[in-house]
C-alpha cells in the first residue's frame, strides 16, 4: 500500500469512520494482490464481525488468486 492509502486509513479512524477505514484496508491489500496470510484473514474476520460489517470485505482476501 502507498503512504497515501495508509494515511487515508489513518484519517478515517480519527473522523469516527472505523468501517470505511476496514473496508478501505481490505479492498487495498486486494487490489495490491498482498499476500495476506490467513491468520491475519482471521483476526480481520474477528474484527469485521465485531463491527458488524459484511463479510465480503475480509473473505476476498482469502480467495484463491493464482
């Protein structure tokens, strides 16, 4: 992710916008094809979960992108 993104991130967290800013960072690492291990897939399904969001946002980064 550039710095910019991540800023962008870090500026929706402090304007109270926690779910766009987990959206923002899923939908990222997605277009960045980050591998993104699936512990880390785990814990952001735990915190999507906890904020109610819908599961698309984590489950794309589990998808199988060979």
């Amino acid at each position: 992710m550039t710095a910019d993104e991540v800023d962008m991130i870090w500026e929706l967290i402090d304007v109270d916008e926690p779910g766009i800013a987990f959206e923002m960072l899923c939908t990222q690492l997605y277009e960045h094809d980050a591998e993104v291990e699936d512990e880390v897939v785990d814990r952001l399904q735990v915190i999507g979960t906890a904020m109610q969001l819908k599961p698309r946002q984590w489950e794309i980064l589990r998808a199988d992108r060979s």
